[in-house]
C-alpha cells in the first residue's frame, strides 16, 4: 500500500506504483491519478480503515507526520506492518517500523533500488552486517520459539558474546558472517571461560527456559521433524492431534519443528489426517507398501502385514520420510474418540522450507554498480542466495545484506553453479545466478534452463525469471562511438563448449557478410592461436585500415581502450576480459571515436 498526499511525492514513487500489487492511495483533492484511488475523509480515519488489512505501507510524506499517523495503531513488532517513508524527491527511503519481522528493512532496500534512492536503515544488526536473529530462520522455514528474544537482539546490539547451539537446519547463515561477528558455535569450553551474554538453540528439541535466567535465551526450531501415523479407518483428528501433541511432549520436540505426516497410500484420504494437515499447515506424505516393506523398522508386525502388506506403517513412513527414526512407534486410545492412533517420529537431514523455489538469472551488466539495471539490482537484493564467478561476485559485494549468502567459485565451473542453483532453488530458496553483460549472452542463463530441462523441469517449480544486462559488446561499442549501427553479429572464440570448425564456419560467414563482428573470450593463457585465425579471415575480406577497437574491463577500474585497425590488431594487449569489435567496410574512425553509418546510402539499390 503507498500513499502519497501531493503530486511531487506521487511522481517520487511512480514506478512502484506501476506494479500490480501495489495500490496507491491519494487524498481526494489532489488530481485524478492512474491507478490511483482516492479517501474522502482524514488520512488518520482512512489509514485506521485499512491498517489490518495490509501487511506494509509506503508513505511519501514527511517522516514525522508519519510517525504521529501510526503512532496509535502499532502493536507489537511481531503485528505490526511494515512501514516505509519515501521523501518528496525521491532521494532517501527509510526503514521506520517492523523493520525485522514486518520485512520493513528488506523492502526499503528493494525500493532503493528500484528509485534509484539511498536506504536509510538503522537497526543495530544492519548496522553491524550482522544476520538479525529474530528472523534468522524465516529463510530456512524455521519457526520461532519460545524465549527472551528482545533481550537477546540487545545482547547483539551491545556486540556481547552470543552463543549459538545448532543442532538441526541449514548453517549457511553461519558461513559469511563478518570477522568480528560476537556468535561462539557449541557449547562453551571450560577452558576459554566463555560468558556468553545471549543464547540461541537451534533444535528440533523443546526447550523448558525459566522466567529467570543470567541471560537471555531463544529457541528456533527447524521443520525437519516427520510423523509416521498408522490408524484405523475413520480415526478422528482429534485423538491424531492428542496423539502428536503427547509424543513430542513425552520426548520433549517441538511441535514447531514438525514438517509433516507419513504413512501408507492407504490412508490417502483418511479424513482425520487430512484435517491435522490442513490445520497445522503440515505436508502429507504417503508411500505404498512395496516402498514401506523393506524398511528395517525396531518394531515390525505381522498382523498389520497381513493386513496392509508391510510389517510397518508408522515407523517406516517416518523412516522413508525423515531417516533418523527418534521415537519408536506408540500407540494411542481414547474412551472419547473413536479409533486407534500409531505414532513414530524420524529427523531429516535438511529442514522443510516450504516456500515455492525461485531462480533468477541476472545480467550485471560490465560490472560497475551504475550500468545495473534497477530490476536486477532488486532481484539481487531480493535473493537469499546469490551464486556467481568470483570476479562477479566481487564487482556486487557491496550490495550483499546482512544476512544474505553469496557464493563464488572460479571461471570453469559453470555447470557445477547451476547445479547447485538449481538444487537450492528446488529446496525452496530464492536463488539469484548471476552473470557479466546480458546472462542471456554468452551468460548463465542458457545453461541453468538446459540443466532444468535435462531434469524434465515442469516450466513452474521452481520459478525462472530472467533479468537482462548491459551486454559487453554494449558496453564496449558505448565506449568507443557507435560501432555497431548497422547488422552484426557475435562470436565467441572459446572451443571449450563449441568445436573449432564451427567457429571458424561463422567466422567466414560474418566476414564474407560484411557484418561487424564483436569477438568474445578472444585469447587466453593458454588459448593463443583463435585471434590469429580470425584475424586472417577477416584480413580476406576487410580492407587493412579496417577500424577495430579493442576494450578491456569497459565501466571497471582496470578499463583499457584501444582503436586501431585490423592489421595492427594483434600488437594490442587481448585477454579473455577483452571484447573486440571489428568493424565493416563502412566503418570509419573519425576524432578518436568508431562509427558505422547507419545505412549504406553510397550503395544504388539492387536493379538500379
């Protein structure tokens, strides 16, 4: 929800208010707006009219006006929507409420970007480009427990020493924590005389904590606990509920860290199990009794093989379901609901997300933060999880949030970064694959949908979206006029993924075609002999004073730009960071810049 009290703040805000899911409110005296609508009474008795309706609001409007606006409707962090002050100029968006939970913080970043504004967040957290702890889990699907948790995020705000106890879910979070970040891992060594001032649990185990303690303590609870059930027909999800809530209280787990329910394809349709999973929002998992019968269970039956053809549904469900069986079956009655519950619980290996998977394939342009476009920057800053070269990695760092992981690995393993986009984005991250130039050239793109489609990908899950860039033969023709004004094409002269024959076939082509032609990957260490090649060939059929420009890292710090021709090309520095550009028969260099025209108007058309 954005709402904007005069024209200036209106147009400060035009382009979020392009996005569908958007709606902009403005005070009915002020002109009719597109997609605009209007209140009739006071913003005060409008705002309270809508408050519990939306879960965040954008206000172009001075931020102590705001502030007395919202001042009698706040709740508590945990409620409250996410509130966001945009200035009249559309310089600065600040982070004013429920910065945490409300995602406030996040959503000032992607507005930011998408205005081309500076953030303005000031949670002692972000400030220290620390994780915030009471939402450290949301990512992994954790749910929060019990605990001092306002007491632990000053104990982080004061940087006292926090120690964190993870004994299930994800440690991505804990890889990329700056160097001086205050959490100790495990439990303390009597020798170090560690006095932690905070403490988190990350189990799957329920944690009794008193209302007095030396210090604060919380309690995160991955989803990684599975359900084994077994039960009679027409079983009431009542006593399934009792069963569930006794077991895990017997053996002290969180109900929180329940993924969800298994058992036989027999119960299917059981109404009871159907209705616990709809009103705890947990997964319902079956398998046949071919899957279920060869399961090494503690407690196997012959009775109920006999009957559903496994000796085990409840603890091989759980088994087949979450691997690490915790408790062996129980069995439960009740003189006041019909039917028989049989319970076993098992622990996965990685936790339930829960969330619909994303992979965007971002182009970042030449590399400098300037030449991104906004919707790539708020892809970034929207992921989770940001995969890329190390170069290209390094050129974004600075628009990593805290809390957010980025992964590099060197030039060659291109495949083995889209595998494991991919695999993270089917465990149900948000993954942003990232790419120099346009990811669609040359780029990541091609590849992560071709592994997609070799794992007979369904077009839905998980979600693609691809966000262009800057390409680098853009980049380097901006840098030396208007090269490429006429046809031309792209070449790349690495062998790695395409035989040498073919290219040499395209280079002919483009060369006999009379096309401008931007040659990519052109020489590298060991890769020596391709420039020299192509060279030759257009040598065949371009004139000897043939303009060519030759640009190193265009946009970065290390840029180099050079303009020759095409005999002298080859005493020119070239490198796999280089694009060349090799111009047509109507290229010309004039004052120290490349131009083509854009039409071969010497030429008489054909039949004249």
């Amino acid at each position: 929800m954005a709402i904007a009290t005069h024209q200036q703040g209106v147009k400060a805000i035009a382009t979020l208010t392009q996005d569908p899911l958007v709606q902009l409110y403005v005070p009915k005296t002020l002109v009719q707006q597109d997609n605009a609508l209007h209140y009739d009474n006071s913003l005060k008795e409008h705002l309270a009219s809508i408050w519990e309706k939306n879960r965040a609001f954008v206000f172009c409007l001075a931020t102590g006006a705001v502030v007395r606006l919202i001042a009698p409707l706040l709740k508590n962090k945990a409620e409250d929507p996410a509130v966001v002050v945009v200035d009249a100029q559309g310089d600065y968006v600040i982070s004013l409420c429920a910065g945490h939970e409300g995602q406030a913080d996040l959503l000032t970043q992607l507005i930011a970007n998408q205005i081309g504004a500076t953030a303005i967040i000031t949670g002692a957290s972000h400030s220290l480009s620390l994780p915030a702890i009471d939402i450290l889990g949301f990512t992994y699907g954790w749910r929060k427990g019990e605990g001092d948790w306002t007491g632990a995020m000053a104990a982080v705000a004061k940087q006292g020493k926090v120690q964190v106890i993870q004994e299930a879910g994800s440690t991505l979070w804990q890889e990329q924590l700056p160097p001086q970040h205050p959490f100790h891992f495990g439990f303390s060594n009597p020798q170090e005389e560690i006095k932690p001032q905070a403490r988190i649990w990350i189990s799957p185990t329920k944690r009794k904590i008193a209302p007095q303690n030396d210090f604060p303590k919380v309690q995160w609870h991955p989803k990684v606990l599975w359900v084994g059930i077994g039960c009679e027909r027409n079983t009431s999800s009542e006593l399934i509920e009792t069963a569930i809530d006794e077991t895990c209280q017997t053996y002290h787990l969180a109900k929180e860290a329940i993924a969800g329910i298994a058992s036989i394809d027999l119960k299917s349709d059981e109404e009871g199990m159907i209705e616990v999973c709809q009103r705890r929002n947990l997964i319902f998992k079956t398998f046949t009794a071919e899957q279920l019968d060869p399961v090494d269970v503690p407690t196997p039956s012959e009775v109920v093989k006999q009957e559903v053809g496994t000796p085990s549904v409840a603890e091989a469900a759980a088994i087949l379901a979450g691997e690490n069986l915790l408790v062996s079956k129980q069995i439960f009655k009740s003189d006041h609901q019909p039917g028989a519950v049989t319970i076993a619980i098992a622990q996965a290996a990685q936790e339930y997300i829960g969330h619909t998977g994303k992979l965007y394939l971002v182009g970042i342009g030449p590399g400098n933060l300037n030449q991104i476009t906004p919707a790539a920057k708020t892809a970034i800053a929207q992921a989770d999880l940001v995969i890329g070269y190390q170069l290209y990695i390094d050129l974004i760092q600075s628009l990593k949030r805290p809390g957010q992981i980025f992964e590099s690995s060197p030039i060659t393993q291109e495949q083995k970064r889209a595998l494991r986009a991919i695999e993270l984005a089917q465990w149900g991250l948000t993954v942003a694959v990232v790419s120099s130039g346009d990811c669609g050239i040359y780029g990541m793109a091609g590849l992560v949908l071709e592994e997609l489609q070799n794992m007979g990908w369904n077009g839905k899950t998980p979600q693609v979206q691809v966000f262009p860039g800057i390409s680098a033969l853009q980049s380097a023709a901006s840098r030396v006029g208007a090269p490429l004004m006429h046809d031309f094409c792209a070449i790349s002269l690495s062998d790695l993924l395409t035989p040498w024959e073919m290219i040499q076939k395209r280079l002919n082509a483009a060369a006999s075609g009379d096309f401008i032609t931007a040659l990519y990957n052109p020489r590298s260490q060991t890769r020596t002999q391709q420039i020299v090649t192509a060279q030759e060939i257009f040598s065949q059929h371009r004139p000897a004073d043939t303009p060519v420009a030759i640009v190193h890292g265009a946009y970065r710090d290390d840029e180099q730009v050079i303009l020759t021709t095409l005999d002298q090309m080859l005493s020119q520095p070239i490198d796999m960071l280089t694009t060349v550009i090799i111009g047509n028969t109507t290229t010309r260099n004039h004052a120290e810049w490349m131009i083509t025209p854009r039409g071969y108007l010497g030429f008489a058309p054909e039949g004249k």
